[in-house]
C-alpha cells in the first residue's frame, strides 16, 4: 500500500450539483419550461388541453411546427419572428414569456443554490409567467395555475425533506408553516376585498387574485413581516400598473395579477420559502 489519501471520484449527486454542470442544466431547463409556459398562456385561456393536443401549430396556416420551429427563443430571432411555412408575423410576446422563465430559474438557482428543493423551484417559473401573460391579456388567473402553486410547494417540501433526511415528522411541520401561510394571505386578502368594496363601492380583486394570495402564503408563511414587505411591494406595483395601464389601453379597471406576483418574486426571494426554512 503507499502512503497518502485515495482520490476518489465525485458521485453523482456531487456532478449533478456542482456549479459546472448545474448552470448549464438551469439554462437548458428554463428554456424547455419556457416553452412550456407559451402554450400554458395560449391554450388555457381558450379551453385547449394542454395534453391531448400532442404538436403545436402555426396559428394562421394550422402547419404542426418542427423541433427546429420549438427551439425557445433561438428558433423566433432565426426566423426573424415569422412562420417557416407562411411567413405570418409570430408576436414577441412568446420569446419574452420565454426569457422571464429562464430569468426567474436562474434567479431561484443563484439565490437558493443547486440542491434538489431548487429544481423544484423551477417548476414554479412556467406557472408565474404564463399567469402574468394571461392575466394582462384576459384579467383572469386560471384555477388551474392557482393550485398548481400550490401543489408545487408540496413538491419541495417533499424534495427538501427527503434530502435533509427530516422523515414524515420535518415534512409536518413544513407542512404547518405553508397552511399558516395559506389561511393568512386568503384570508388577509378576502379581509381587504371587503374592506375596500365598503369604503370605495368597487371591487379591487378578482376571486383568481384572492386564490392566488392563498397559494403564495403557501411559500411565504404567517410572518409579519413578509407580509408587510409583500403588501408594500404590491400596492406600489399596483398604483405604477394602473397608472400605466391607463395610460396606454385608456382603462381603468386593471389587471392586478402582475402586480401581486411581483410582490410574490420579491419577497420569495428575499426571505425564501417559509418550509425551507425549518431545521
């Protein structure tokens, strides 16, 4: 035998999770969730299956588009933004919903680091921008996308439990956090809906809005002060977005989907998700 440690090589777990191979993997799967998210925004505001309806198609000429038509943001810059096959004009709408999903799981990744409660995260990006998409364009946040927040927290509760090694009694008090947090924002939120519908006669939120606070209490917990900063970031999102809105589309009923998700990024970000934080 000689003298001195053995090197050993890295498992897969070390590869999977080392910053060489897992920023590559953010990009490629913010891409691919991407794409994901560009069919969310258009077929579930008019009631197409997301599964049944195997290929994608052009919308003017009904042409199933090729894996070179899919390749997320690459294919509409090579393309110049227009069919392959009839040249009709493809909006800029879809290469941005793109980059939003790879910004945000890229900003998951640099915040929260490469681990498996992270990946989890990233399911998170499709669901937040195609809400933003669709809420700005038809003032609705689907039911669908409301629960799929939630049951992503799910999700990472179970990935982050299964990795710290905590059991079922970790992923209950994880548990117990994101309910909290759940009762804490709908109710808040049903709390000043009615509150401003007494004082101003007008209904500031949708139902869809109030869900969507109940699954972003989920990740963010009963804490004061997230929901303080959350609250904040959202009125001041708010007042700019109607402002704007006005502005530009000469309304003013507004959607406030993107503004509450905003405040959602904001602070998830900042203080990272509540069940995250149990030992």
């Amino acid at each position: 035998m000689t003298g001195g440690a053995v090197n050993q090589l890295p498992t897969y777990s070390e590869l999977l999770f080392s910053p060489l191979f897992f920023w590559p993997l953010t990009v490629f799967i913010g891409l691919v969730f991407g794409s994901f998210a560009t069919a969310l925004s258009y077929r579930l505001p008019r009631g197409i299956s997301i599964v049944s309806k195997a290929h994608s198609t052009c919308n003017s000429c009904g042409r199933n588009l090729t894996p070179l038509d899919l390749v997320p943001v690459f294919s509409w810059v090579l393309l110049r933004g227009r069919c392959r096959g009839c040249g009709a004009k493809i909006g800029w709408r879809y290469p941005l919903i793109e980059l939003a999903t790879l910004i945000l799981c890229l900003g998951f990744y640099a915040r929260f680091g490469a681990s498996p409660a992270t990946m989890g995260m990233f399911l998170l990006a499709p669901v937040i921008t195609s809400i933003v998409d669709i809420d700005l364009h038809y003032k609705i946040i689907p039911d669908s996308l409301n629960l799929s927040i939630a049951v992503i927290a799910l999700v990472v509760m179970l990935a982050a439990a299964i990795a710290g090694g905590g059991g079922p009694d970790m992923l209950l008090t994880m548990g117990e956090g994101a309910l909290a947090g759940m009762l804490a924002y709908g109710l808040g939120s049903i709390i000043l809906r009615q509150g401003v519908m007494l004082l101003l006669k007008k209904d500031p939120m949708g139902w869809g809005d109030i869900k969507f606070f109940a699954a972003a209490g989920a990740w963010l917990g009963a804490g004061a002060e997230g929901a303080a900063a959350f609250m904040l970031v959202a009125g001041l999102a708010g007042v700019f977005l109607a402002l704007l809105w006005q502005k530009l589309r000469g309304e003013r009923e507004f959607p406030f989907g993107p503004a509450i998700i905003l405040a959602f990024i904001v602070v998830l970000l900042w203080q990272g998700p509540v069940f995250l934080a149990v030992p």
